[in-house]
C-alpha cells in the first residue's frame, strides 16, 4: 500500500474526520488515479484510507478513518446498503430521491439518484471511476433493480482528469421519466436534464412554496429560472391565479409548459419567457407589475470561495430587483446552490439588496436541502444549498 505524509500540522482537518486532502497539504507520497493510499501524519501516525487523485487540487478523499478497515468491494457493498438503507427513514414524499449523496455517505465523488426502477449515477472523482464496477454492482444488489444509467458528464470530471461519458451501464430502458412528488407529476430527461435529471433537492421547497400559495392565497407568481417548471407546477397546485415562469432554455421552458399540462392545469394560468432573468426583472420594474410571491433559484453563481466575491454582487441584483417588484405583504422565496456561498453570507446579500430596493421584510424561514441531500457534523461543505422565505413588510 502506498503512502501519503502530510506535512507538519496538516492532520487536523483529518483528526476532525474531514473527508479532503488538498495538494499543499501533502508533504510527500504519490499513487495512480484512484488508488486507495495509507495517509499518515509528519510524524507517521496514521490518519484515513484515501483514493488519491493526481491532478485535482482535492489530491486525496478519504474512505475511511479505521486502520483496520481494507478497501474492497465488500466495503463498498456495505457502504452502499447503508446509504440506502438511511433513506428509508426519512420522509420522502416521492418516488424519486437521492440514494448516495457523495462525502455525506462516505462515498466521496459518487452521487445516485434513484427515478422510479431507474438509478443514474455520476462518478465524479478519480476513486469513484477507479471503483465504477463494483460500486454499480453494489448500487444495483443493495435497491434490488437491474437498470442503471451513467451520467458523469459535470465538469468536475474534468478537475479530476477524467473524460465525460454517459450511457447506459447496466440494462437498458426510457430515458424519459415521470416522476411523482407531493401531489403532482414532473416530467424529465435523465440523459439531458441537469444534474442526474432534475433537481430532487428542491422537492421540499416546492411543497413549501405550494403551501404558502394557498394560505396566503397568491394571486399572481412570478418563477424565475423555472427551468422544467416544478415552482410553476406546485404554485398552480396551490391554487395561484397565474404564474409567470423565466428561464433563457427554450427546451426547458417547454418541458416547463408539459409539465403544467402533464398536471390537469389551464394553459392559460401560466405564461413562459424565454429571456434573461435579470433583464426581465428590470423590464418588469420598468412597467410597474408586482408579484405576491416571487422565487428566485440561479444556477451556481460561485461554485468555490473564490468566486464568492462576484457572485454575491450578482446575487444581490437579482435580489434587489425582486424585491422592488414583490408586492407589500408579498413572499420572495430565494436561495443559492452556489458552495462558495455561506448561509451567513447568503443573508448578509438579501439584507443588503431589501436595503438597496428600500424594502423591508420578515425572514419567515431558512430552508436547505432535502433531508435526502444531507449535511453532515463532519463535512459542512455539503451543505451547498441555502434559501430564504422573506416576506415583505
């Protein structure tokens, strides 16, 4: 088994069982792409079993922090069941949700998602690819399916040296899918939809976003990037008079306006714009509309820290336009998936954009990720994904 040593200081993250190993940490000691590696201290305690990665800046992640534990497919067997086996106990109200949520399972670089009797699954790290089969093999003995569909084509391949590839590794079937969450359908696209196929963290978020519309009985929603529709579809179930969706995919908006239909609902409740959303917002404000209730879900404004400085101006505009368009008594439910963004800034960035738009407002609640999307006490980055309920005073 080959070694890494750590340079003087550099274990600490590791004592507190954090799963990365950075490249300036590394004293000495190399492996092959994916290689399970011994990590040691300077001193030569011993620290986590790892699978070293020799071109992303994460140079290591690790499997395991038990010197006694070996690293092979019964290892992955077990870690895999009891993923899955964790999912069982929270209340997923869908037949569609996250199996395997990478470092959070102890499974760095691996994500799974499970459609109905269909799995898709991205391998995004260097030790992930190395234990492809195994892992697929375990996924597929631990839900008892036989169908399962490869979809690492993210861009954090790329950081790892390793080529996007998708495509069918086990069996065969439809790539387009109907899945049921809450009281409603959503249609989708496993090989061409974002992420494994849609965004399942958000599942909780739409039934919330449904359940003010109701209470407080919104009459005209405003959707910005609605991407396929899942705001638009649980505002209409929750009984909005008229919901306008914006997203600059032409695709996507028209996946968005089958989904309303898919659901029983009148086309004409629903308007789509194919446009920028931040000119939209201005457009909008130029023409005096305002909105009960207003979302805001961008895509990854800063996917690492080092982002986070033009990303929190970005969404501070965005924020700032909504809130000069959200009616007095209106809710802005708002988020960043961005993990260059912290809930502490993430809030900093709404306060200062109410301040700018000379609004003020309550901050009703802080959402995150489906509880099938979790956080861990030792990895905090996985909590990527932050949002507030604010409703205006």
């Amino acid at each position: 088994m080959k070694t890494i040593r750590l340079r003087p200081g550099k274990e600490r993250s590791l004592l507190r069982r954090h799963p990365w190993i950075f490249e300036s940490a590394i004293a000495r000691g190399a492996a092959d792409a994916g290689e399970t590696v011994r990590v040691e201290s300077h001193e030569g305690q011993f620290l986590a079993w790892a699978a070293f990665s020799p071109v992303s800046k994460i140079r290591a992640r690790a499997w395991s922090f038990d010197e006694a534990q070996r690293i092979d497919a019964a290892f992955f067997h077990l870690t895999c069941a009891r993923a899955v086996s964790a999912r069982a106990r929270f209340d997923i109200q869908s037949d569609a949700l996250r199996l395997v949520h990478g470092e959070s399972d102890g499974l760095p670089g691996l994500i799974v998602d499970r459609y109905g009797d269909t799995l898709v699954a991205q391998f995004l790290s260097a030790g992930a690819e190395r234990w492809k089969e195994v892992l697929v093999d375990a996924l597929l003995a631990a839900t008892g399916l036989s169908r399962l569909y490869e979809r690492s084509d993210a861009s954090g391949r790329e950081r790892e040296g390793l080529p996007l590839v998708s495509g069918w590794l086990r069996g065969a079937g439809p790539i387009e899918l109907v899945l049921r969450e809450h009281g409603w359908q959503l249609a989708l696209n496993i090989a061409t939809g974002h992420k494994t196929g849609f965004y399942l963290d958000q599942r909780d978020s739409r039934k919330k976003f449904a359940d003010y519309t109701h209470r407080l009985k919104f009459e005209r929603v405003l959707n910005c990037y609605c991407y396929t529709g899942g705001f638009t579809v649980a505002a209409l179930t929750g009984g909005a008079a008229h919901v306008t969706s914006i997203d600059s995919s032409g695709p996507a908006l028209q996946q968005a306006g089958a989904n309303v239909a898919l659901n029983g609902f009148d086309a004409g409740r629903a308007t789509f714009m194919d446009a920028d959303v931040n000119a939209s917002l201005r457009q909008l404000g130029a023409e005096g509309r305002t909105f009960d209730a207003i979302v805001l879900d961008p895509p990854k404004f800063a996917p690492t820290v080092a982002h986070a400085e033009r990303a929190a101006r970005a969404y501070k505009d965005i924020n700032r336009l909504a809130c000069k368009i959200l009616s007095p008594g209106g809710v802005l439910f708002t988020y960043s998936c961005s993990g260059g963004i912290s809930a502490d800034l993430f809030h900093k960035i709404v306060a200062s954009a109410a301040i700018d738009a000379q609004v003020d407002g309550y901050i009703v609640e802080r959402l995150g990720g489906a509880p099938d999307h979790p956080m861990t006490i030792n990895f905090p980055e996985g909590e990527y994904l932050k949002g507030l309920v604010v409703m205006r005073k």
